[in-house]
C-alpha cells in the first residue's frame, strides 16, 4: 500500500510565481528600454484612463442619489399637502354638520310648536277655530312621520357609516 505525499499549495504558489517572474524578467531583458518606458507609460495612461472611468462612475451614481433623494422629499411634501387638506376638508364637514345639525333641530321644534298649537286650539275651541277628527289625525301622523324622517336623514348625514364615504356616492 503506499502513501500519499500530502501537496503543499503554498510551496506550489510560490514556484508558480517565481516561474512567471523569470519569464517576465526573460521577456524585459530582451526589451530595449525604449520599449519598456512606453510599455509603462501606456500602462500608466491605462490605468489613469481607469480611474477617470471609475470616478465618472461615481459621479453619476451620486447624482442619482442626489435625484432619488430630491424626488422622495417631494412625495413626502405633496403627500403631507395632501394629508393636511384631507384635515381642513374634514374639518370644514364637521363645521358644516355641526351648523345643519341645529338648524334642522330648531326647525323641526318650530314645527313640533306649530302643529301643537293648532292641535291645542282646535280642540280647545279657542278664537272659533275647529279641526275635524281627520285632519288632526292626518297632522298627527304627518308630523310624527315628518319627525322621524328628519331625524333620521340627519343622524344618517351626521354619523355616516365608516366604511362608506358621503363624497364617493
């Protein structure tokens, strides 16, 4: 049975390396210097050339930083503008309830007032005033319905459901 020599890759580098040195040595020593000085300088003309290529590179990636960057602040801002009329807006509604809301209330009791002062006088007999049982009925109902439907078309107004939207309708 035999054994393996275990291969040492850092004694394999360095003869690799070594070898490739005196090869480039072999191949300078049969340049002139005149060849080696232009083979440096276009050498150092590649890699000047390199580096104006790189900081072009970043010069563009940064400016498209800088754009990204502007352009999000402005979606930022327009989104706030947008955040802050949907508030006045709301608010103005709100305003707007609030002032309808009373309105309809003092109406609604004008009524009440008017119609009880007309059901009071009659049945009263009061100033040669007489309704008939009908016509009391029918104000009766009228006014109750009247009541409940103006309450009802005012809480639906002041208190909409959350998932609809008054405006979208």
């Amino acid at each position: 049975m035999e054994t393996k020599k275990p291969i040492d890759l850092l004694a394999l580098q360095d003869k690799l390396k070594q070898e490739e040195q005196s090869k480039s040595l072999a191949d300078a020593n049969s340049l002139s210097e005149e060849e080696i000085a232009s083979y440096e300088k276009a050498q150092r003309e590649v890699n000047i050339e390199r580096l104006r290529i790189e900081n072009e590179d970043l010069r563009l990636k940064l400016n498209i930083q800088r754009e990204i960057h502007i352009l999000e602040q402005q979606r930022l801002i327009l989104e706030n503008n947008t955040r802050n009329l949907a508030n006045e807006d709301q608010k103005q509604d709100t305003q707007e309830r609030k002032k309808y809301a009373q309105r309809i209330f003092w109406m609604l009791c004008s009524w009440l007032v008017i119609v009880l002062a007309a059901i009071v006088t009659s049945g009263s007999k009061a100033w040669d005033f007489h309704l008939s049982d009908a016509i009391v009925l029918a104000l009766i109902g009228s006014m109750t319905a009247n009541v409940a439907g103006f309450f009802f078309a005012v809480v639906k107004y002041l208190f909409p459901e959350k998932g609809s939207n008054a405006k979208d309708k």
